[in-house]
C-alpha cells in the first residue's frame, strides 16, 4: 500500500510541475491522469535504479558544492525520465535545462509533503 501512495504523490508532484511551469521548459501532450501515473513509474524506476550509482559517482561533486549537486543529480533524474517518457510515446516533453531543473525542484518539493503526510507514525 506504501507503493502505491508514494506512486500517487509522484503523479501528483509531477502533475504540479507540469502545471506551473507548462510552456516554461516543460509541456505535457496529453493530461491525462494514466500519462501521469506512468511517468511517476518511470520516475520512480529512475530514482530507484539509477540516482543511487548516479549519488556514487558524483559524491566528489556533491562533497565540494557542500550538497547542491544533488540538484543537479536530480535535473538530470527528471531529464532522464523525460526521455524513457518519450520512448514509450507518453508526451512528455523537456526543453530546456531550466526548466528540467525547477521541474525537478517543484517535484521535490510537493513529493516531500505528500510523503510527510502519508508517513506512518509508529
């Protein structure tokens, strides 16, 4: 059930970014809800697979911006997934580095409050 919620705040952190900054760096060809669930499994395929040997080799990167490369880590996650997207014909579409990188930071943060709200107090 975690899964599956943690999936739901992805399509909705993604659903966010697309919202804001649509026309800006990002656009989304169809707005449909099972194009946003996709593209939060493809998100979240990323970001289990690849972000953690991405974080390994750019720790020298992440160590000497004190932290601020993981933004661009995550630019690059978001990029990333924009392009499996397209592969899959979603229509999903990043066209500029800025745009890849307030995406990501718009995903970030609203996926940080859904899973705080969802988070399980034991």
């Amino acid at each position: 059930m975690k899964f599956f919620l943690r999936l739901l705040a992805n399509a909705v952190a993604i659903y966010a970014a697309v919202a804001l900054l649509n026309g800006q760096g990002l656009s989304m060809d169809s707005g449909s809800w099972l194009s946003f669930i996709w593209l939060a499994v493809i998100f979240s395929a990323v970001n289990t697979f690849i972000k953690p040997l991405m974080l390994a080799l750019g720790c020298p990167l992440v160590i000497l911006t004190l932290g601020l490369g993981t933004l661009l880590i995550n630019t690059l996650m978001f990029y990333l997934t924009a392009q499996i997207g397209q592969l899959f014909q979603i229509g999903f579409y990043i066209t500029s580095f800025w745009g890849a990188f307030f995406g990501a930071l718009i995903i970030s943060i609203v996926g940080m409050v859904l899973n705080s709200l969802f988070h399980d107090k034991k």
